[in-house]
C-alpha cells in the first residue's frame, strides 16, 4: 500500500474542490499516519474513543484529530481536551455532556449533526424531520462550549450509486434550509461532511465540504 501515493491522487482529485479530506486511520497503525502525515495531511478521524487517546500522544500536535464514530457519553471526557470535530452527535443529552467537558478544559468543541440518510436501518443518527425542532431548542441556546457548525450523513451502503446520490443531494438539501433558518452564536452551519471511499466523488458533486476517507488512502481493514 503506497500512502503517499493514494494521497498524492486523493488530493488532485479534490484540486478545485470545495471538499476538505479527514484521512480515517481506525486499525492502523501509527506509522501509517505519520505517513500520511508527512505526504501533507494533518486531519485524521477515528471512529473508536479508546483508539482516538491512544494515538493522540503519540502523533504530532498539529494533527486535526476528528471523532466520527457513535459516541457515549461516557467517554466525551477522554477526548474533550483535545479533539478538533465531533461528528457523530445524534442528541441533546450528548451536546450537553460536551458542552460540560468543553466548559471543563476551557474549550468551545465544534460539533456536527449527523442525519440518518440511509435507506438501511441505522442505529444512530437524526431523522431530518427532527432537527428543525432541535434547533429551536432553548436548551441549545446556552451551550457556550460547543459550536453547532454542520452536519454529517452516510448513504446506504451500495454499489447503486444513483441511489447513494439521491441521499446526498436530500442531505444537501437539508443543511441549506437548515443553514438559511437558524444561525446563533453557537450555531453556524458551514460543514457538510458526506462521502466515503466508495461514494465520494458523488459525495462532491452533491456538495460535500468534507469527505472522510480511509480505505482508498490506507488500504482495506481487517
Ligand atoms: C470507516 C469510516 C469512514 C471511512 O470509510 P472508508 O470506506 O474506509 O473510506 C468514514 N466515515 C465513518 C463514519 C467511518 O466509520
């Protein structure tokens, strides 16, 4: 597996893109980030909170470390102090608990959405119906340690990539209504974080701002 290759690829592809890459390093090793590290990269996601705090240290400071994995509340606190873009919230009661471990280590956590897009039961995640409620919710507007600034969706996993395509333009859809309607001080929708290694060129041409891609730059996980 030639990383920096797969980079070098990666990023001209996204040349004249909107789309900002979050190179996703879940199972491999630290060496394999420093890699692409050092081809350039300086976002890396994890979808797993005990992985993400045992290769923080390890890594460079200037690392952008994403969580875009389901998160529990629980474990907000081993990662507050330093992650860059949660992902994955999927509640109230979440954003509060960040909001308190934000307060905790004196940082504002930025924070996306994510929506459930996909025709497959998903575990995780908003129906849109829903976000327009819980983004009038008072209980938001005193969150002073988080930043609500996107949201992030998945599309079914298929090789109907016409049908992938309808789900990304919905979610698209959604994040500029949402986006026109409500704007705070700790909500500014900006981000749009959709694509994967199977999906993402459809992803950008749906709008994505950020595409999260693991596989086509380290190779298949076991
Ligand atoms: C693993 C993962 C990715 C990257 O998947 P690839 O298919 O390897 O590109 C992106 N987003 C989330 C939430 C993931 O868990």
């Amino acid at each position: 597996m030639d990383i920096k290759k797969n980079i070098k690829g990666l990023l001209k592809s996204l040349e004249g893109s909107q789309s900002e890459l979050v190179a996703i390093s879940k199972t491999k090793p630290t060496s394999a980030i420093v890699e692409a590290y050092e081809a350039g990269l300086r976002d890396f996601g994890e979808n797993r909170v005990q992985e993400l705090v045992d290769k923080h240290p390890l890594l460079p400071d200037d690392i952008r470390w994403h969580m875009v994995g389901h998160l529990q509340r629980n474990k907000v606190k081993f990662i507050a102090p330093f992650v860059y873009l949660i992902h994955s919230v999927d509640s109230l009661k979440l954003l509060g608990e960040i909001d308190k471990q934000g307060e905790n280590c004196h940082r504002i956590i930025n924070c996306l959405l994510q929506v459930h897009i996909a025709e497959e039961e998903q575990k995780f995640g908003f129906i849109p119906q829903e976000l327009n409620q819980f983004l009038q919710n008072d209980e938001l507007k005193n969150r002073n340690h988080i930043k609500v600034i996107g949201l992030m969706g998945m599309a079914t996993f298929s090789e109907d990539l016409e049908k992938v395509r309808v789900e990304f333009r919905n979610l698209k859809t959604l994040f500029d209504q949402l986006k026109s309607k409500y704007t705070s001080s700790n909500v500014d929708l900006k981000v749009l974080s959709m694509g994967m290694t199977a999906d993402y060129p459809v992803a950008m041409e749906e709008g994505s701002t950020m595409i999260r891609v693991g596989t086509a730059i380290f190779g298949t996980r076991n």
